[in-house]
C-alpha cells in the first residue's frame, strides 16, 4: 500500500513539474515574440510555431509509445529534450532563433505529454484516485503562472523553466518502468478518430472559442478596465486552481459516467463567455474564470479516462492533446480577424455561438462501454 501510495505522489510530482516548466513561458510569451519581431504576423507566427509542432508530435509520438508498450521512456526523453530547448529561449535574440526555439519546445514536450498520461492512469490502475494526480496538471500551470509573475523578467523565466524539467526529470528517474501492451495494429490512429469522431469535434470546436477569447481576454482586461498585470495573474489563478479542486473531487466525490463529464464541460463553457461578454470591470472575470476551471477539469478528465478506457491509451491521449494543439492554432487567427473588424466583446459572442454548436455535437457522443475490446 506505501509502494502504491508513494507512486502516485511521484507521478504527481513529475506531472507538477512538467506543467510548470510550459506554464512560465506561456503567459510572456506574445510579449517576447513582439520585443524580437518586425511585424503582427511574425509574432503570430511565432506563437502558433509552438502548437503547429506540438500537434504533430504528440499524435506520433503517442502512437509509437504505444506501439513500443513504453510510457517512461518518452517520459524521461521528453524533460530532457524540454530543458534543453526551453533554455535556448534565453539566447533567442531574433525571430528566427525564436521561432526555431519554438518549435523545438513544442515537440520536446509533446514527445512526453500523452505518454504522461497513459502513465498516470496505468500507474493507478484505472482508479478513481488517477483524476487527484492527473490535476497536479492543473496545479502545475498555476505555479508557473505564479512563478511568471513573481520572476518577472522576459529572459530569466526559461532558466526557471528549464530548471523545472531537469527537477521533473530527476523525479521521473524513481519512477518503474511499467510495461504496457504493444499496440502494433495498422491504422491505429484513424480508427480511434472516427470511433470518437462527435468526442474530438466537440473539442475541436469548443477550444477554438476558448482559445479565441483567452487571445483577446488579458488585452481586454487592461485596454477596457484598466486592469494591471498582477491582477490579470489573479483572474487566470481563479481558473487553475479552480480545475485542481475539482479534478480532485472527481477522485472519490464526483461519481457519474466520464461522457457525462465530458458533455458537462463543454456545456458550462457557454456561460463562462455569456459572463465575460457582460462584465463592467476586471475583477468581474474571476468567477466566470473559476467556472472554466471547472469546465475543464469536468472535459479533460471525462474526455480522457473515457478514450483510455476504450482505446489504446498514450494514442487516444496523444489525440486528445492535439486536438486542443490544433484549436491554439486557429482561435487566435479568428479572434484577430474578429477584433480587428469588430471589438474584443464580439469574440466573446463567437466563442458563444461556436461552444453551443460543440455542446449539441457532444451529444452524441455514445456512453462507455467498458467491457469494449480497445483497438
């Protein structure tokens, strides 16, 4: 029992420490890429360079993990590859180191994020217990959200990064190498999108109006009603802690069916934009920004344990993760286009519109069927 208990608080540490490390540079980074580039569109290339790899990376690498029954070894290659070029960050003094250095941070961490996963949930034996370590994610982006602030300094934050992989890293060498079962059938990958085509559209289309308005929400926030920086922190605070008591919750008090979960995430998310379309001052966000917390902890921890359940795991989530990748890519394009015709209020009535449709198409997603043969 000690040996299993003490796994599980490894594996949140790992999970902690990986998030964290992504989370610092996320919050400055359209800020670094503007000090660097000559042009809106570079910077937008810049940004969406990190996602574009990250997709592509995390739907292959998944796939091989499965296909090598291994979990730690991408694990271990992923913190060693993210430390390194999240450090180069520092000495990226142009565009195009930057973009290089982006690119390479997006398929370092995508080689170990599915298979983090995967692992957690192996690790815990498909338990209920596996969405209490699963939300060290959640928690993990809130620290590097607080240590952002808190370094506040545009180059100093990817040597507080990449010290966040090597910690995670030398966490991860206490880790058993648990042998899942190679998963080596063709045309794995298309199956499993068409067996979960109305799971991964919903997504698809639900990210892409959250990734539309968390585009435009921060400049929102201090162009319309004066908020500083520290306060902007504390509104997206409101989101990551929120997601973290509620994945815990979903460990031993919330007990209903993962595609229930799913489909109430993807739902609550219409009124956190009804929300934030009508709010009259800053700190007006915060409890809309809870309520996404909560919406996401509901959609990652359904979406997830429902595919692990009935797919190949590191692949399903390999899926997943790219699906959001995907949606990071094209929100911010929309939001752009929309902002810059109309105002910052009229992203929020698209991300409405566009999350209502994701809602209708989720259900139909069909309930679990654990007894189901995973491809």
């Amino acid at each position: 029992m000690n040996q299993k208990i003490g796994l599980s608080n490894i594996v949140r540490g790992s999970t902690f420490f990986q998030h964290s490390g992504i989370a610092i540079t996320f919050v400055f980074m359209p800020i670094i890429a503007s000090g660097v580039a000559d042009t809106v569109f570079e910077i937008g290339i810049i940004v969406a360079a990190f996602a574009f790899a990250q997709i592509l990376s995390e739907i292959y690498f998944g796939r091989i993990s499965d296909k090598k029954g291994k979990r730690l070894l991408f694990i271990k290659i992923g913190f060693i590859l993210c430390a390194i070029t999240f450090g180069l960050h520092y000495f990226a003094d142009n565009s195009l180191y930057l973009f290089l250095a982006r690119l390479g941070a997006g398929i370092s961490s995508g080689i170990m994020i599915p298979a983090m996963v995967a692992y957690a949930y192996e690790a815990g034996n498909g338990k209920s217990k596996v969405a209490s370590v699963i939300s060290f994610h959640a928690l993990g982006w809130l620290a590097g959200i607080v240590a952002a602030g808190i370094t506040n300094d545009e180059k100093l934050i990817f040597l507080v990064s990449s010290g966040f992989f090597i910690i995670g890293f030398i966490i991860s060498l206490k880790l058993p190498d648990l042998r899942a079962e190679k998963i080596i059938a063709k045309g794995t990958i298309k199956k499993i999108i068409a067996k979960n085509k109305f799971l991964f559209s919903s997504l698809l289309i639900r990210h892409i109006g959250a990734a539309a308005a968390w585009t435009i929400l921060p400049i929102m926030l201090m162009e319309y009603f004066g908020a500083e920086l520290y306060q902007v922190s504390i509104v997206y605070v409101a989101n990551t802690l929120t997601a973290f008591i509620m994945m815990n919750l979903m460990s031993n008090k919330i007990q209903i069916k993962n595609t229930t979960k799913f489909k109430i995430g993807i739902g609550i998310t219409t009124f956190v934009f009804i929300g934030l379309s009508l709010i009259t001052d800053w700190w007006m966000a915060m409890p809309f920004m809870a309520l996404v917390g909560a919406s996401w902890a509901f959609l990652f921890i359904g979406g997830n344990f429902h595919l692990m359940e009935n797919n190949p795991k590191s692949t399903s989530t390999g899926i997943f993760s790219s699906t959001l990748s995907i949606s990071t890519v094209i929100g911010p394009v929309i939001a752009g286009a929309i902002a810059f015709y109309f105002d910052y209020f009229s992203v929020m009535y698209f991300a409405i519109a566009v999350v209502l449709i994701a809602f209708v198409i989720s259900t139909r997603i069909k309930k679990e069927m654990p007894s189901e043969v995973p491809i």
